[in-house]
C-alpha cells in the first residue's frame, strides 16, 4: 500500500485502520476465489490488476479530474444517465454496496429486515471505508424501491451533497414523462453542478463514450453463447461490476482484448469447464463487489453461469443509446427511450423482464436457471414467483434462492446448489 494512497484516503476522511481491514479481508476473498480459478484467460490479469488498485489507482485517477475541474458523482442505481454525467463533464462512479460493514451502527439507523445492499450503502458510508462515495462531489439517490427511498432520507442527513431522482413505477405514457422530465431536471442539476452548458455535441459524444462500453460487455456476453463457455461467469461478472467505476475508454480496449483471447479460444474448443458442465442463468438482485458468494458456490459445484439477468449484468448494460439525433433534445428523447427500457422489478406490472429472462436463456443455451433474491427485498422476491412459473411453463428448471451478504448460510446453499445441479443432469 503506497504513502500516496494512504495519504489520499487520509485526505477523503477515511478510518484508515477499519479501510486497512476491509482491503484485506476483499484481498483475501480475492485470492481464494478468483485466483483459484482453474483455466482462465490470461487476458483476466486485467480484472487482477483493476481489484488490487480498486481503492488506489482509480481513486488516484478520481482525484487528478477533480484537480482539473471535473467533477464525481456517485450513484447507486443503473437508472442514473450516465451519457448525461459524461456530456456534462462529470465521471460517474458507482458506490460501494456489496459487503456488510458496520452491522451494528448500521441497525441504529435501519430497521433490521432491510435487505444486505441498503445495509451495505450505508455501512459503508458509517464506517467512512468508501473512497468512492467520500470523493464523490455529488451522491444521486433514486426513487425505485421503498428501502432505498427512505435510505436516501436518512443518507442525505450523513452527505453534504445528494440528490435524489424521482422515477416512475409504471412503464405507461405518463411514466415516461415522468422520467422524462426527471432527466431534464438531472440535466439541470448537472450542469449547476460543472458550470458546464450541454450541447448536443456534449450529449453524442457522452453517449457515444458509454455506448463503447456497452458495445465491448455485449460482445463479451455474446462469446459466452459458445460451448464450452470460454469465461467464467465469475470473471464475467467481475467485468460486470468493473463497468460501474472504471475509466470507460480503458474498461472498451480491456474488454476487447479478452474477448479477442476468448475468440481463439472458442476456435480451439477450449472452455474453462468442461463441455457437459452444466449452464446457469443468473437472474435477479444485483451483486456488486465484492458479493460474489452464490456464483462461487456454482462454479465451485462444476456449473458455469453464462449469463446475469441483472443490473450488474444484461439488465443495466443490454441496450445501447441511439447516436443519431441532430439537436439536444432529440438526444434526450434517445436517453430517455434507453433508461425507459429498463425493466426493474420496482415497475408494475413487469412482463418485460420475464420475457427477457425467457430470452436470455434460450440465447445463452441455459439447462437452468438461479433466481438470486436479497432477503428482505420485496420487489424480486414477490416476482421471483412469477418468474419461476413462467420458466416452468417453458420446461426450464428453476432453484429461487433467497440470501444476503453473510456467510453464515453458504453450507446451506452449497447443498442446495448440488442437488439442483444433480437435477440437471
Ligand atoms: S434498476 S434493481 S440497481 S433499483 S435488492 S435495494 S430493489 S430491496 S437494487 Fe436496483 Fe436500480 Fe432496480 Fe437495478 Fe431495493 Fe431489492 Fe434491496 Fe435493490
């Protein structure tokens, strides 16, 4: 750990004896997973090199564009425009969210039945360990489900800079109108933020800056259509979460270069499981780093996971931005379109999600799929039952998991797991 960064975090306002433990503890979980990983792309060392300067490195870089006037903003959700932050000279970043931390101050705030990633996001805020959300000059909060809107209440009383968007909760005329003018007033608040007037020029070269990276993660989703899969879906997932926070130009060139290693690899017939490995569908809550308990225990079993119905995975990246508008307005039409199309169990009702999962598992060649619900979040998990029915109905088993962040339940999972493997076989 260098002197640099230990005086940047210093800097951030960081409890550096209680950051130094949750390096560890994520460096730990790093190695026994990742690390141990049989047959990997060599082309992966990226991800390595990304996790060990995760604090580091990307902070460093945070802190030099806000030296040169840009500005952070940190977000939690995947309905935040990113094309929008870009255009207005701003970098988004998601926050940490994916390990308890500070458990106990955490229940002085929250009720005990919240689900693990609110616990999380405050946990981390409580503990002062994210070096994201302290360095981040504006903090965007969401109206999606219950326990995020009154987490960011009490969050906005912890930060000096939130902001919280409104959004819809029915995918109907006036929805979109609703986000509609939520992203205007974003726009706004953005360009208050910077100082920064958006352009149409601004906004196309935002979001063609976001959509390279899109481009880059589906090209990567779709090499894992081959069999034997090419990738983990551990290191697919890792791609997934790096999205959130990572420089975009280097996450595009990065993710091209793996997926030019795994294209020869597909050629050669290679895969890091054998070809009768049986092939998982992720579908469900989102898993941010470092929450990568449940794909563990399915890799660890022999499964692949070859794709993540989520929005740390198809459901915030699958679709691109339309480029073509010529004024500022006819782009954010395009913006909007884009987040409109997002289907988020916070919307009502939400046939399009069930249809995507359907979808996706057909594309990805999926003998079952795992739907990964949050204890306590009701969203997924009321439309988890759904979602199993409508996969049912299709001749495609289906195992609903229910869990959080701890570790205390991993036996248990790990025996389910097998038995659902068992069954695919
Ligand atoms: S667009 S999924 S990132 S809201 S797990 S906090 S839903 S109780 S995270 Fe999400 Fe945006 Fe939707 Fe995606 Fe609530 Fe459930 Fe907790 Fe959740």
């Amino acid at each position: 750990m260098s002197d640099e960064n230990r005086r940047m975090w210093s800097e951030l306002g960081l409890n550096l004896r209680a950051h130094d433990q949750l390096l560890s503890v994520l460096s730990n979980a790093y190695q026994d997973i990742y690390l141990s990983q049989q047959n990997r792309p060599e082309s992966t060392s990226y991800f390595d090199d990304v996790m060990s300067e995760i604090h580091g490195q990307r902070i460093q870089e945070l802190m030099r564009e806000k030296q040169q006037g840009r500005k952070i903003v940190g977000s939690y959700c995947v309905f935040v425009p990113e094309e929008i932050v870009q255009a207005a000279n701003a970098t988004l970043v998601g926050l940490c969210s994916g390990a308890d931390f500070a458990e106990e101050e955490v229940e002085k705030y929250l009720p005990r039945n919240t689900c693990s990633l609110i616990k999380s996001s405050l946990g981390f805020k409580l503990g002062r360990v994210c070096p994201f959300l302290e360095g981040s000059d504006m903090i965007v909060g969401e109206n999606t489900c219950d326990g995020k809107k009154k987490f960011y209440e009490t969050l906005s009383d912890l930060v000096p800079n939130m902001y919280v968007m409104d959004l819809p909760q029915m995918k109907s005329q006036q929805g979109r109108q609703m986000l509609r003018s939520e992203f205007y007033r974003f726009l706004e608040a953005m360009q208050d933020l910077t100082g920064f007037q958006v352009d149409a020029t601004a906004l196309r070269n935002g979001i063609r800056m976001v959509n390279e990276k899109r481009k880059a993660i589906h090209r990567l989703q779709s090499l894992r259509t081959a069999d034997p899969a090419p990738i983990s879906g551990l290191d697919a997932l890792l791609a997934n979460q790096i999205f959130l926070y990572e420089d975009p130009r280097r996450f595009a060139r990065e993710v091209h270069k793996i997926c030019d290693e795994l294209e020869q690899r597909i050629e050669r017939g290679e895969g890091v499981f054998p070809a009768n490995a049986p092939r998982i569908l992720v579908s469900g809550c989102p898993m941010a780093v470092p929450n990568w308990k449940v794909p563990h225990i399915v890799e660890s079993a022999g499964a692949v996971i070859v794709g993540e119905e989520s929005c740390v995975g198809e459901r915030g990246n699958r679709n691109t931005t339309e480029e073509e508008g010529e004024s500022l307005e006819e782009l954010m039409e395009a913006v909007v379109d884009r987040y409109f199309g997002i289907d988020c169990a916070i919307f009502t009702p939400n046939p399009d999600r069930t249809e995507h999962i359907l979808d996706m598992a057909k594309r990805y060649r999926a003998d079952g799929v795992i739907h990964y619900g949050l204890q306590f979040c009701q969203p997924y998990l009321m439309e988890s039952f759904g979602v199993e029915k409508s996969l049912e109905d299709k001749g495609i088993p289906v195992l609903r998991l229910e869990t959080d962040y701890s570790q205390e339940d991993s036996g248990q999972l790990q025996t389910r797991v097998e038995a659902f493997l068992e069954l695919l076989k």
